[in-house]
C-alpha cells in the first residue's frame, strides 16, 4: 500500500474534514446572509417578472435633422443606461432600433416607476431664470414671505449655496439664517398674476418684457404672456407639449409640481448652464449642519463660469426673479433661490428633501444631458405569461436532462453516484445563495439565458465527477487499492478539470465582453457555475471521495460500490519473482 508523502501532502490528505467544514462555513455563512437581507430569491428580468417597454424616437431640431446619427445614439443610450443604473434597477435594456429609435425595457422591481419616468424625460437638460411663477388652475403669482423663513409645506426645491460656506463640515456657517432651510413658497399670493419688470437693470433682463433678454420682442413677449395666462399644468396633454420646439437661447414655459402635488406654471429666461456643464451630483445626509438630505453639484471649468455670472445676477433680484429652474423636459425638477454669486465651481441645494427625493435629483443633474431630443412613440407593459411559460418549458428540460444524469451515474457508478448527487446539491445550493445576494449587490437578474447557462453547467459539473471517478478506476484497474488509487489518481484528474473549467470560463468571458443584453446573462451565470465547479470538486467532491475510502464499502470493493476491482477487470498486483542464484563460478572462487 503507497503511503503518502510526508509534509502538506499528507496533512491534505489525512484531514480532508477541514475542507468540508469550510465549504460547509461558506454555505450557511451565504444562507445566513440571504435570509438576512431579506432576498430570499433571484431577482428576475423582464422576460421573467415582466415590465415596461418604452419606445423613444429621436426629433431634430429646427435646421438641425443631422444631429441624428450614430454617435449621437450611441451616446444617448449610454446616458439612459446610467440613469437607470443609478436607480438601481437590475437587467434594464437600452438599445437602438433603426436609426431613430432607441427601445427601454424596464423590469418590473421597487424603483421601475422612477426609471420609467426618468428615462421617457428625455430632452436636454437646462438651468434656466424663473421670471414668474404661480400655481396653476388659478392660482397667484408666488411672493416671499414677510419674514423670509421657509414655510413647512416649502417644495424640497432649497436653497443654493456655494460649498466653502454652506457644507463646511467642521463648523456651521455663521451666516446660514432660517432662509436657508427653504424657499418660501407661501398660500399668500399675490392678486396680480402679471409679470411685472424689474426696477434695476438687472432684473429688466429678468423680466418678459420687451427689453428681455433672449431676443425675443415686444408682441413675442405678449404672446408668450398670452400663453402663459391660459396655461393649465394640471392637463397632462398640455404639459406634454409645453416648451415644445424651444430653442436654448429663447424665453420658454414649463411645469412643475410643489411638495404639496400643486402643479405650478412658470416664465423662464434664456438658458444660462447646460446640463453638460455638470460634472457630477450627488445625495448626501447633512447631519452636522442638520440641513438633511442634500444635493451636491460639481460644474466643469466652463459651467463653473456660467454658473457663478447667472447666480450673480440672481441674487440681486427679489422672488421669483433670484431662482433658477432645473428644467427637464419641460419639466421644472426644482427652483432653488440664491442669495449670492457661486463661485466655487460646486453648489449645494437643500431643502426639505427626503432620500429618495434627493436621490432622484441627483440622478437627473447627474445623466440627464442628451445629445437628442426624444419623444415617446409608444409604451407597453411586458407580462411576464410568455416568459414564465418558456421558464417553466425550461426547467422541465433541465429537471428531464438533470434526472438522465442521475440515473445514469446510479447505473455506472452506483456507490460514487451518491458522491457525485451530494456535490450536484451543493453545487446548486451555493449557486441559488449567491444568484439572490448579488441581485441587491450588482443588480444581477435571472433571465432566460441565465437559466440555461445553469442548465449548461449541469453537464460541465457532472463532467468533472466523472473524471476523476474514471481516473480512480483506472488506478485500481492497475491493481492498487482504493485509498492510494484515490489519491495517485487525484493529480491528474485536477489538471484535466482544471484546463476544460479554466477553457470554459474564457469562452464565458469572451462572450460577457462581446455581447450585449440578455446574452450577458447566459455568460454570467456560464462563468459564476464553472468557478463554483472548481471550489465544490477541490473542497468536497475530493475530501469526501477520501473519507468514503476509508469505509469498508467502499475501501473492500463491494459490487454496488462503483469500485468492485474484478467488475473492473483490476489486474492482480504485480509481484516481482525470484529467480534462482545462478552457481558461483569456480573459476571466481
């Protein structure tokens, strides 16, 4: 009998229970945090769970139809990804139809609406003067409150303010009175919905009047006010076409609800920053200066500039003319004021925000600038009826092709089947745990490709079995018993599993790089099961083949063991004979 070699070798392969224990830590360690978090389940994709499918077509502006090409897609469908990344929502696709078109399907999951309301807003994204403001269906021209302080129900619009000042996180600023905590917007408004033009020179460019800035003329201006006394917000058709066909550099209306759902109306200035100028926002918690959820904007060098000349001329104006508008498609996503120039190339806007809205503000400033225009051509709702008929038609065939394994490692292998069977379940079990964590963690999604990436793996887990069961077969077929068969057996077995799991896992690399969109889900999961292939042969497959040897069952070779040495055909083991001694020579004596 060989005996193994001393040093790592044998403490290997004298305690394989260390191995089996680990696996055995890494199982409940997972389970333990899949119940923990509350994901008890993979998340599903579209095909699966059902969602929303939006079709978004591009529209040229005036004198501008080449701006629709291929690059330009290309960049919007990259912004729409990260919007909806940003909103966490898992096995989102964006991708063009044709030329004109770009097709978003949502699944369906807890933040699918604000995807779905963030991606169909489409258009560029501005920062634009409030010239005037009044809550529509009748409402008054908004005014500030006699004190200045915000009132409970401010919309979580907030105030502006530079960085150096507003979010020094060593001290609070000794300037921040109680206007900071909101804009006013207050049930006291005015009578007189009229715009009315600013004294000083400043605020005249403020002002829809016939000297505005914009180029816009005396009858350009009545219209546009004409316009504005008949705009109804509260109409969902009317605020679809509110903006429509405005150019940057022109006067414009747009809509936009207060944080009590009051749709408001508005009179905006020329575009002063461009969303491009944004280099990155965020939500952040503000508990030192116990401002609460905030929203942090970094600017570019050059929106940095534009920012500090329109803020400038804003806080020199009285409300409504010293805020400005976050318009996105028309849609007014918050009107902070300011009290002062921002010069620093960052902004902060607070407010009475929550974490969700601050968050969705963020993710606005942060991809909301496209290089197109779009409109929604059509929406509809995916049911997830089809999808779960082919996952259904999908497990039965892989519970058909799992069951064919089965029988036939019973009928070849007999006693090893129950070996191989154990290592499939746990197999399986690490890879459902690990499927339900990364949902919440990267946003992986079960799809129909991903499905049969698992099905796949059935066959390349079982084939790894199987190799090294035939490899202990042909050592006992060489005539050694099974403890040392077991182990002279396992090296050659692990560079064969190694080379097809490692040739495997490249071609499911390859495929996640080069593909898009639900393929990606079959190279995931082809990938995820192969590493997992390796770790359950190396840490339980192997360490159980080697406590099972020690049994008498198996280590005697009984017939159902899988191991029976005369059903193999084993050779007897070689024996050296001796010859007889040749007679000395006499000669030599």
């Amino acid at each position: 009998m060989a005996t193994p070699k001393k040093g790592r070798s044998a403490s290997a392969h004298g305690k394989p229970g260390r191995s089996l224990v680990l696996i055995l830590i890494a199982l409940v360690a997972l389970t333990g945090g899949m119940f923990a978090s509350g994901h008890t389940k993979p998340r599903l994709g579209i095909d699966l769970a059902g969602g929303t499918s939006i079709t978004l077509q591009a529209v040229p502006e005036a004198g501008n139809e080449a701006a629709i090409n291929k690059t330009n897609m290309d960049t919007a469908v990259s912004i729409m990804e990260r919007r909806v990344n940003g909103l966490g929502v898992s096995e989102a696709e964006v991708q063009t139809q044709g030329n004109k078109n770009i097709i978003v399907n949502i699944p369906k999951g807890t933040n699918s609406e604000q995807a779905r309301k963030q991606v169909g807003t489409t258009a560029k994204l501005y920062f634009r003067p409030v010239l005037t403001t009044e809550v529509s269906g009748g409402g008054k021209t908004a005014s500030p409150s006699p004190s200045g302080t915000g009132s409970p129900t401010d919309k979580p619009s907030g105030k502006a303010s530079d960085k150096p000042e507003a979010t020094d996180k060593n001290s609070a600023s000794p300037s921040a009175t109680p206007t900071t905590q909101g804009r006013a917007v207050t049930d006291a408004l005015k009578a007189d919905a009229t715009p009315s033009a600013s004294a000083s020179d400043d605020k005249a460019k403020a002002s829809p009047s016939p000297s505005a800035s914009g180029g816009a003329g005396e009858a350009d201006a009545a219209a546009l006010q004409a316009k504005y006394a008949k705009l109804d917000c509260t109409d969902r058709k009317t605020r679809s076409t509110v903006g429509d066909g405005v150019k940057a550099s022109e006067m414009t209306l747009a809509c936009g609800q207060n944080a009590q759902g009051q749709w408001q109306k508005y009179i905006l200035g020329p575009a002063a920053v461009d969303g491009t100028d944004v280099d990155k926002a965020q939500a952040v918690l503000n508990t030192q200066t116990g401002a609460g959820w905030t929203v942090t904007m970094d600017f570019t060098d050059a929106g940095a500039k534009k920012f500090a000349d329109i803020t400038g001329k804003l806080a020199q104006n009285q409300s409504p003319q010293n805020q400005f508008a976050i318009v996105l498609d028309g849609d007014v996503v918050s009107d902070p004021y300011v009290r002062q120039a921002l010069t620093g190339g960052n902004a902060e806007i607070s407010g009475n925000f929550n974490q969700q809205s601050a968050e969705d503000l963020s993710n606005m400033l942060s991809y909301g600038a496209l290089p197109l225009t779009f409109k929604e051509d059509s929406v509809s709702t995916v049911t997830a009826a089809l999808g779960g008929d082919q996952l259904k038609a999908g497990l039965i065939a892989g519970a058909i092709g799992l069951a064919l394994v089965v029988i036939y490692l019973l009928a070849y292998y007999r006693g090893l089947s129950f070996i191989a069977i154990l290592s499939l379940l746990v197999s399986a079990a690490l890879t459902y745990t690990i499927m339900a964590l990364l949902g919440p963690a990267i946003g992986f999604a079960l799809n129909l490709p991903a499905v049969c990436g698992a099905i796949v793996a059935i066959g390349i887990t079982a084939d790894s079995f199987i190799v090294y069961f035939e490899r202990v077969r042909d050592e006992i077929r060489e005539g050694r018993s099974l403890r040392p068969a077991v182990e002279r057996a396992w090296p050659r077995a692990r560079r064969t599993i190694l080379v097809s799991d490692f040739v495997s896992f490249l071609a499911a690399a390859v495929l996640f790089i080069v593909t898009v969109g639900k393929v990606r889900g079959f190279a995931f999961t082809l990938g995820l099961t192969t590493l997992l292939d390796v770790v359950v042969v190396f840490l339980f497959t192997k360490p159980l083949l080697t406590l099972m040897a020690r049994r008498p069952f198996f280590a005697n070779g009984h017939k159902w063991s899988g191991l029976d040495p005369k059903s193999l055909g084993a050779q007897p083991p070689l024996r050296r004979t001796r010859r007889p001694a040749a007679p000395a020579d006499p000669k030599e004596a």
